[in-house]
C-alpha cells in the first residue's frame, strides 16, 4: 500500500472552490473539475515511494501479475480495468451516451480500418470498452438520466407553449414508446435555432411560475443558461431529473443518455474513453452513430443505496469492471479490515483515517488517497469516511433497492 498523487483535470464545467475545499486548498480562481486516480493513459495517478514517484500505468506493466492478481488479469489483461475519480461540477456537462461492448468493439474496428487518428475530433471511439459508470454523491447533486415515457414528454413540452413542439408532443402521445422516443429526439438533435430559443425562453418562464413542473423547469433553465443557443437543450427535456443525497448513488448502463448538472460525488467507471455527445458541447456530434447505441425505452430511474458486506457498505452494480464501497471508521473505535483479491485505491472523503499494512502506514485527510496490489490487507482506523474502488472477481449484482436496466449487464 502506498500514497497517490492524482491530477485535476481543469475542465471548463468544474468548480472553483468544491475540490480546493475537500482537499483543504487555497483555490486558484481556475476550475477543478475532476481528481483521477488511477492507471488511466490520460492522467496516470503516480505512486510515491522513497526512490521517487512512479506512474501507477508504468508500476502494473512491469509486474501485472503481482499487481493485479491472476483473477484480473485473466480477465481483464494487463491493465486496471477501473478508474476512480472526484466529480465536483458546477455547470451541466454535455449530454452523452456510451456504448456496450460489442459496439465499442465494432466501432473501434471500423474507425481504425479507416485510419482515423485516435486524438482526432471527430472519432467515436478511443478504445474497444463500454464504459458503464456509478456516480455517489457527497453532497447534494443534480442530473439528468434516461427517457421520460413519452407521455411525461408530452405533458412536460406541452407545458412550454411553443407551438413548434406540437407537432412532437403529437407523436409523443400517439405512437409506441420507442418509435416516439427515437423520432421526437432524432428530430431534437439539429431543431432550428428559431425553436431553440422559443424553448429557453419558455423555459425561463416556467422556471419563474408556480406551475407543477416549476421545480424541473428551474434545472433545465439552468442548463439553458449554461449552454446558450445548444440545441442539446431540447433533447435534456426527454431526460429524467435525478437529485441525490449525500451517499446516494446512480448506475449508468450502456444506451443510457445522461447529463451531470451539478454537484460533489465520487465517480467509478470502466477504463475507457468511449463517449458518444447528443449536445450541450462544443464538440463533435455523430449523430447517425448515436442513434445506433441510445436505448429508446423508459424504465425508471433507480437510486442505489449501499448495502453492507462485511466492514463495509457495498452500492451494488451489474458489471464486475469495478467494485464501490463505502467505510466508515470512529476513532477509538475497531480497525476496519478490508481483504482484497484484486488491486484497490482508496480514497478519504471526510476526516482523517489511517490505512495500515504490511508496507507501513499511510494517514489519509480528505482527498487523499492510496493504492494496494491484489492480495495486500489494509486495517483503517481513525474517524472518518473512505470509498475503495477494486474489482469485483464475483458475480455482479443488482442496483440495490430498484431492477436495472435490462441492458445495463456486461455482455
């Protein structure tokens, strides 16, 4: 076990001030929008050891085996098949979609047979891995997640009174759920700019009312604001508002449009970059791709709730890329012991822990983080709250209190 230093990425939705704060920082007036830890090619964490940092991608290559333990790498190769971040948004992020395995499989193929760079704008996909994610928030935190039924759209645009949405709320309301679903939000992907500023300015309005959707209204004007003039403003209002509480968390499957509009979490995802934009960027949208991969369907959102598994609090998901725990300790109270057959990284996120094991002793404040090989015991003690991140070498599990996605599995 041994301490990480991680990269802040400083993308342009992040906040000023959230991971300054957690990490106990001066801010610097720039945003800090993600803290990686992890092995990941683009932001490798650096292990410090005595004859200097090394990065954790460089560290795994040269004994994989030792690292990451056979189970992982028999099934995953010689690469740490996760990567865990801080999450502290302050403006929506665009809306995007990823794709499932067999379709990043494809698509990767395709893209490289036709000698596309793998840096290049317009490329889809980076690497042949989905890329399913869990988000847990630390604090309040807002987004948008999967389809309303098509009658909850009807209803929600209805309420816009624009008249260029008539027509959409009529398909809404008269045929099959994903042949609704499909036209109304291809035909939202490139709408006039007459229409979208028809709709941000009705939006606007209805956020200021007393009507029954004042409160979403009040999200999606927010994202409006942000992202004046982007037409990714009419496909947000298909979407479903999420709001979690502190230690509330959320599973995003393949196929499944979504949006982070605001908020401090802990995300885990699949190592990948595969990430298909339908608006609210600046950046490339395929649509006749994106197409392919969204799932038009409209299951309920689910919460996922933690649920104990020994010393530890466990949000459940149904791919075995990754695993997420929660751990809580009080000081004076029993060392938490946490046993692992794959590498994990843990990270504090309030108060001050102490992680034992059979290299030393690493303290940790929030922010701070370490990592362990497969197979290395780590005993927490202090009085403070942790997330650890490995890989889950059993059968993945259900989204806790709620079915998931029928499509959210590995495939």
């Amino acid at each position: 076990m041994e301490p990480l230093v991680n990269t802040v990425r400083p993308y342009a939705w992040g906040s000023t001030t959230a991971l300054p704060g957690l990490l106990g920082v001066a801010p610097d007036g720039r945003p800090q929008a993600e803290l990686w830890m992890g092995a990941h090619p683009g932001a490798p964490s650096l292990v410090r050891r005595p004859e200097g940092d090394l990065p954790l991608d460089a560290v795994i290559e040269a004994a994989p085996a030792a690292e990451l333990g056979d189970a992982v790498l028999r099934r995953f190769g010689p690469r740490l098949p996760f990567l865990l971040k801080l999450l502290a948004a302050v403006a929506p992020l665009s809306l995007q979609v990823h794709p499932d395995l067999a379709q990043a499989a494809v698509g990767f193929r395709i893209e490289n047979a036709a000698a596309v760079p793998l840096d290049a704008p317009h490329r889809n996909y980076r690497d042949d891995n989905h890329k399913p994610e869990m988000v847990v928030a630390l604090g309040k935190f807002e987004g948008l997640c999967g389809f309303r039924t098509p009658r909850e759209c009807a209803e929600l645009l209805s309420a816009l009174r624009v008249a260029g949405l008539d027509p959409h709320c009529v398909a809404l309301r008269t045929h099959p759920e994903e042949e609704a679903l499909r036209a109304v939000f291809s035909a939202f992907l490139a709408p006039s700019q007459a229409l979208v500023a028809a709709v941000a300015e009705a939006v606007a309005r209805e956020a200021r009312s007393d009507g029954p959707h004042r409160k979403d209204f009040a999200l999606y004007d927010r994202v409006a604001r942000a992202h004046p003039g982007d037409p990714g403003l009419l496909a947000a209002l298909m979407l479903r508002p999420v709001r979690l509480a502190p230690g509330e968390g959320l599973f995003l499957g393949a196929g499944v449009p979504h949006a982070y509009v605001r908020g401090l979490a802990v995300e885990i995802m699949a190592a990948s970059d595969n990430v298909l934009r339908c608006g609210l960027t600046a950046k490339h949208v395929d649509t006749a791709e994106l197409l392919r991969v969204v799932r038009f369907d409209a299951p309920p959102v689910r919460v996922v709730r933690p649920v104990p598994d020994g010393p530890e609090e466990v949000y459940p998901a149904p791919v075995d890329d990754f695993r997420l725990s929660r751990v809580r300790v009080a000081e004076g109270g029993p060392a938490v012991v946490l046993d692992a057959t794959a590498p994990h990284i843990l990270v504090c996120t309030r108060g001050r822990v102490r992680l034992s094991g059979p290299r030393g002793v690493v303290p940790l404040g929030p922010g701070g983080s370490a990592y362990a090989p497969a197979g290395e015991r780590v005993a927490v003690e202090g009085d403070g709250e942790l997330y650890r991140a490995t890989v889950d070498t059993g059968a993945p599990q259900a989204c806790g209190d709620a079915p998931i996605h029928p499509y959210s599995a590995a495939s």
